[in-house]
C-alpha cells in the first residue's frame, strides 16, 4: 500500500503499489503514511474521554479482619 497526493495537494489517497505506479505516472506523488492519516483517515473523528475508574476508600476484608486483632 503506497499513499499518493495529486499535484494540486487536493486529493490524498491509499492505493495498491500497482495502482500507486499507475497514478505516479499520471502525476501523482508518494508522501507519507502520516500525512494520509493526518488529512484524511482521522479528520472526522472525535475525540471521546473515557471516565476515569473513582478508587474507592472501603477496607477490604482483611483490613478489617487485621483492624479487629490490633484492637483487642
């Protein structure tokens, strides 16, 4: 898979390496895999926050088992 980018800059696309030689002799011209995700793959996604997990302050059981023998 090769990325190619038309001479005006408008056009980005993902093609075979068959048909990248095909387009590179129609004027089209290799750039890299960054540029195709940049302007392309990732332009309509959003970016979604996932919650963070809260730590919760309960003792486990065992901490309260050892809790109990120290108080006596």
């Amino acid at each position: 898979m090769k990325c190619m980018m038309s001479v005006d800059g408008s056009n980005i696309v993902r093609v075979s390496d068959e048909r990248a030689s095909e387009l590179f002799s129609e004027g089209f011209r290799y750039v890299s895999k960054s540029l195709w995700k940049e302007k392309v793959r990732d332009v309509n996604k959003t970016t979604e926050e996932k919650p963070t997990k809260t730590k919760s302050n309960k003792m486990s059981k065992s901490q309260k088992r050892h809790l109990r023998k120290s108080t006596k």
